[in-house]
C-alpha cells in the first residue's frame, strides 16, 4: 500500500514537471525564439519553432497558433536556421526541411522573399544532387523577383539586383549539372537568363554590373542559346589563361575538361572547329612546357583534334572569319610538324631508320600530289616552311633523293615567300634577321645538294650564301 | 491563397498610388497598369514561343513543365492587373478584358501542351478556356477570329489570329469537348 502511495506520488510529481513545461506559452516560446533567432543560434530557434509547431498541433491550440504573423515567423524563422545550420553540417535533410519551412511560411503569408528564398534553396539541392532537370527553384526564385519587383513599384534597388545577379549564377549552374551529362536541352536556363538581364537593364546599372549582365545575355543568346555550351567554352577559356600562366598538369587537366565539355555541347560548327583547334592548342602548350610528361601523348591528342578541325573545315564550310580558318590551319600544321620534329628526334636514341619513316608518314599526312611529280603541303600556315625543311632531312637520312630535292626546294621557295622576298632581289633587300633565318635554309640546301651530287644547285646556292653570311656578319661587327 | 495575397497586394499599391501622391491622377494609375499589363503580356507570347521552341521528347519534358509554370505565373499576373483595374474603374474597356482572355487562351493551351494525360493540367486548361470565354464573351468580334496586335512564330508558321492556333495545337479538340461536357455549349 505504501509502495503504492509512494509510486502515485512519484507520477504526480513528473506529471506536474510536464505540465509545467507543456505550461509554456506559445507567446512566450514565440518570443524566446526571436531572441534565439536574432542571436543567431540556429539550433535553439529550430528547436523553440518545433516546439511551437508541436504545441500549435494540440487539439486546443493558443490563439497564436492562429495567428499568421506569429507562424509565418515560426516557419521563417525555422527556414532559415536550417539552412544556417545545413551551411556548416552539408547535410541535405536540413535543406529539404528548410525548404519545407519556408515553403510553408510562403503558404501563411506570400512574402516574395520567401519564395526568393526558397527557390534558392531548391536550386541549390538540385544542384548538389547533381540533379540539373530540376527547374521548379528557379521558376520559384523568378516569380519573388518579379513580386519583390512590384513591390518596389517597378523600381530596381540594390537588393533586387543582388538578387538577380545570384538568380542568374543560379541559373548557368544548373544547367551545366552534371557537368558530363545534359539532362535538358538549357534551353530553359538560357531563356531565364535572357530574362533576368531584361529587368536587370530597367534599372540604372554601374559599369560593373552591366558588363555581367552584358556577359551572361551573350553567353545565354550565342549558339544558337547555348547557355551550356558557352558556359564551359567561358569555363574553358579561363582556365587556359591560367594554364597559359602555370602550365601544370593540374591546370592542363581543368583546361582540357571544360574545353571537351564545350565542345561536346556545342551546337553549331564553327563552335566545333573552335573548340577542336583550342583543344589542340593546349595540348601543344603542354607538350612543350612540360618535361615530365610523355610528349608523344600530347602530340597525338594534338594531331588527332587538329584533324578533325580541319576535316570539319572542309567537308562543312562553317562559317567563320579568315582569323579562325588560319589559326585551324596553324595549329593542324604545327601538330604535325612537331610530331615530325619528335619523331626525327628519336632517331638519335631509338631504331633510326624507323623513327624517320615514322616521322615522314606523319609529315605526308599534311601532302599532296603536286602534279609535277612532287608533293606539296594542303595549304600554306604559318610556318609552313619548317615542315618541309624537316621533311627535307628526312629524306636525307633516308637516302630518298627525289623527296629530299623535292622538299627542300618547296622549303626554300616557301622560306622566300613568307620572308615576302623574291630571289632575284634577295640581296638588296634582305634584313638581318631574315637573313639568319634564311640561312638555315640555304645550308639544309647546301647538305643535301652535295650529298646527290647537284652541282648546278650548288652554283646557284653558293652566291646567295656569301650574300646572306656577309649581311649577318655586318649586324655581328656593328654589335661589336 | 497566394493569388489573392498577391491581389491585395496589386491592390494596395494602386491604392497608395491613389491617395499618396494627389497629381497622379486616376487616369495615370490606369494608363501605367495597362501598360504593365501589355508587358506582362508580351512576356506570355514570349514564354509561349520559347517553350514551342523546344522539341517534344522525355528529354525536354521538365523543360516544358518549367515554361508551363512559367507562363502561369506571367497569366497570373496580367489577371492581377485586370481585376485591379476593374476595382479601381466603374466599367472596365473591353481591352483590358480581351489582354487577359489572349493570356488565359495561352496558358489553356500551355497546360494542355504538357498535360500528357494528366488530369489536373486538363481540367486547369478547361477552366481557363472557359475563364476566358467568358471574359469575352459579348465581344463585337470574337477575340478568337480577331488579329492578334503581335505575331506568334511556331517553327516556320506564323500566326495571326488565336482560332488558327488553337486549331493547330489542339487537334484533338480537348479544348472544345470540355465546353461541351461543362455544359456551356
């Protein structure tokens, strides 16, 4: 019976302890909340904010239960701290539950920062989900942009313009998530970015903020709206600024990565001739910058994007400025004639006849027939010369004496006319620095002419050496 | 809910307009509204032409999902102005009435586009056929047969009036049959 008493007073007193802490207002709970909130102590306000929710749940609710200015806080307020507290943890239940709580508060009271708000976050989850078909934030996020518009009376203040600013960054991540698969056509993305630069350009912009806006409306209309495709080829380009700077394996990678995703989601042709020649570009940046690395890998890479470039030029005529097409041409013929150079370099160390038909069989991938019995270059790039006057020693190793002619007199004629010089005037007209450069030229010549015995080259070659010598040779003694 | 926050909110900013600054008379407040009204309603045939843009496939469906909603919120906002126009006007200018008839045309259309069978898209495209049938209706011409003040490009095909677009995008007749099971035949 004692027992009994005694358990009976025990549950009294535990009872009372409940009630005691159920006793707690919502007022009050409310009040502590803001405090908490205001402190910025996340987790005691999500704590104070379930409490209120759970009590506001109770068959008899308190009249502030009822009243939306006080829960559309509880929700906010709750929002906003799990948020907080998802920042530091990355756990992504916290951010589901705060889009929760302000999709919520939303629901109370419509309060175009909260939708603002919220459609961030959804964006964000999307985002770190790796889920870029998920529109439904940024269709949210737009729709408080344009009520905190109207709430401004159709004026743009600097808020709203922050807003904007991170609605569009919003909107060119999620499109280019995953960055390896398009889950849309971004056809979306670009359009809500055309938008946002749309409003953007009512208000009265500093030069800073028109160039973003100026920059992501391009990035979003270029392509036929390939906000994708512009962003990575943005991406790309930055990158290779900074591998230009530091050229490490690190940057090299980044810079390959972006510049192969723009080139996978580009829409046009020339974005493809584009992409494949800056492919190429990086790849030869890489080989001769790096010591480290296996040169021929890069070189492959180099020749094989260079090609494709090439092969898209002429089979689909895209249409692109003289600059590109030249450039494409470059970086083709200066892939190729670096491989030659690679390959003619081995033949020191490895096998020699084979490294220098190797060497030739990669070099003959840039000739054709030139109906004289010769061969000749597909088209003339920058630098063009050096190709065949490699080619030229090449068929000197080899003992080919028709391809060692043949080329090294291409060679010379192309020598002439990049130096813009015509042999007959050479003398009078040359320049010093042409002059030592040409001189290469005439010994490569000279080798070749003396080894198959062509005495009336060497006649003629003979003059032109002295000519050329004697000039360097005034630059050396008027240095002296 | 939110429609009708929104409203009151249209509502009040008209009404400080009012009463705040004296010099801007009634006939500002209604020119400037209209104005924002044809906006928004450019901003309809915009997302509706870009959302034809796209390609029907599973691919592009969230995309269209997205426009959808999109355009909603634009019709949801021409119809804003237009019942803030006609508390704020003892009558209201069949133009008015024929802007936001154009934007629920639209969205009807928009919602049937991505419907793909799903009920609540069809009955929310019925309603707003209806909603703008019946704004219109009493109209000199109907607003269907008349020419429309913009042009709508979908692919090749230009439209200038409503009917031939509705006879274009909705070859099924969905629109028609639900005036016809509602009883307004």
């Amino acid at each position: 019976m004692k027992k009994t008493s005694l358990l009976l007073a025990v549950f009294l007193v535990t009872a009372g302890i409940t009630d005691a802490v159920h006793a707690q207002k919502v007022a009050d709970l409310f009040e502590q909340t803001k405090a908490a909130y205001e402190a910025n102590n996340s987790k005691q306000t999500v704590d104070l904010c379930r409490q209120i929710i759970q009590q506001c749940e109770q068959s008899y609710a308190e009249a502030e239960c009822r009243y939306t200015n006080v829960m559309k806080n509880v929700y906010l307020y709750k929002g906003l701290s799990e948020y907080k507290i998802y920042t530091e943890e990355q756990d992504l239940d916290l951010l589901t539950e705060a889009i929760a709580s302000l999709q919520q508060s939303y629901e109370l009271y419509g309060d175009p920062n909260v939708t603002f708000n919220f459609g961030y976050m959804q964006t964000q989850r999307a985002i770190k989900m790796q889920n870029g078909n998920e529109l439904e934030g940024l269709v949210a996020s737009w729709d408080g942009i344009l009520s905190m518009y109207a709430n401004q009376e159709w004026t743009l203040d600097d808020e709203l313009l922050k807003n904007l600013k991170i609605f569009v960054k919003q909107a060119v991540e999620l499109t280019v998530t995953p960055a390896d698969s398009a889950m849309t056509t971004g056809r979306f993305a670009s359009f809500m970015v055309r938008q946002a630069c749309d409003l953007a350009e009512q208000g009265h912009l500093n030069q800073e903020d028109r160039l973003f806006f100026d920059v992501y409306r391009k990035r979003a209309i270029e392509d036929n709206y390939n906000l994708r495709g512009n962003e990575w080829r943005a991406r790309g380009f930055a990158a290779e600024e900074e591998f230009i700077q530091n050229p490490d394996d690190y940057s090299y990678r980044k810079t390959r990565t972006n510049l192969e995703l723009a080139l996978r989601f580009s829409k046009s042709i020339e974005r493809q001739v584009e992409m494949l020649k800056e492919l190429t570009k990086v790849a030869l940046h890489m080989e001769k910058n790096s010591s480290d690395r296996l040169a021929e890998t890069e070189l492959v890479y180099a020749r094989e994007k260079a090609a494709q470039a090439y092969n898209l030029l002429v089979e689909r005529r895209p249409n692109i400025t003289i600059d590109l097409e030249n450039e494409i041409k470059k970086v083709y013929g200066n892939s190729i004639f670096r491989m030659v150079d690679y390959y003619f370099s081995l033949a020191d160390s490895t096998d020699r006849l084979n490294a220098y038909y190797k060497a030739r069989r990669v070099g003959e991938e840039l000739l054709l027939p030139d109906r004289k019995g010769g061969w000749k270059q597909k088209f003339k790039w920058d630098g063009y010369e050096e190709l065949y006057l490699r080619l030229a020693d090449v068929g000197y190793e080899t003992g080919d004496e028709a391809f060692a002619v043949d080329m090294i007199d291409k060679a010379w004629k192309a020598a002439l006319h990049s130096a813009k010089l015509s042999q007959t005037n050479l003398c009078s007209d040359v320049t010093i620095d042409k002059a030592s450069n040409l001189v290469l030229f005439v010994d490569v010549y000279q080798q070749i002419a003396n080894r198959f015995g062509l005495q009336t080259v060497l006649h003629w070659l003979r003059p032109i050496r002295k000519c050329l010598v004697s000039r360097m040779n005034v630059s050396t003694n008027r240095h002296e | 809910m939110k429609f009708t926050i929104r409203a009151l909110f249209s509502a009040f900013i008209v009404a400080r307009l009012f009463f705040n600054s004296p010099a801007f008379g009634e006939e500002q407040i209604e020119s400037s509204l209209e104005k924002l009204m044809v906006n928004y309603e450019g901003k309809v045939i915009e997302v509706y032409q870009e959302m034809q843009a796209l390609e029907r496939s599973p691919q592009t469906h969230q995309e269209r999902l997205a426009f959808d909603q999109l355009l909603s919120n634009y019709t949801l906002r021409v119809l804003e102005i237009y019942k803030t126009l006609t508390r704020i006007k003892a009558f209201t200018l069949e133009n008015y009435k024929t802007i936001a008839a154009r934007a629920l045309f639209l969205k009807a259309l928009t919602n049937l586009d991505v419907a793909e069978g799903d009920r609540e898209k069809l009955k929310s495209a019925c309603e707003d056929y209806q909603q703008a049938l019946a704004l219109t209706r009493g109209a000199k011409i109907p607003v269907l047969s008349q020419t429309l003040p913009y042009e709508i490009w979908i692919g090749d095909r230009l439209y200038t009036k409503l009917a031939e677009l509705l006879d274009d995008q909705d070859k099924d007749r969905v629109l028609l049959r639900c005036m016809n099971s509602s009883g307004n035949e």
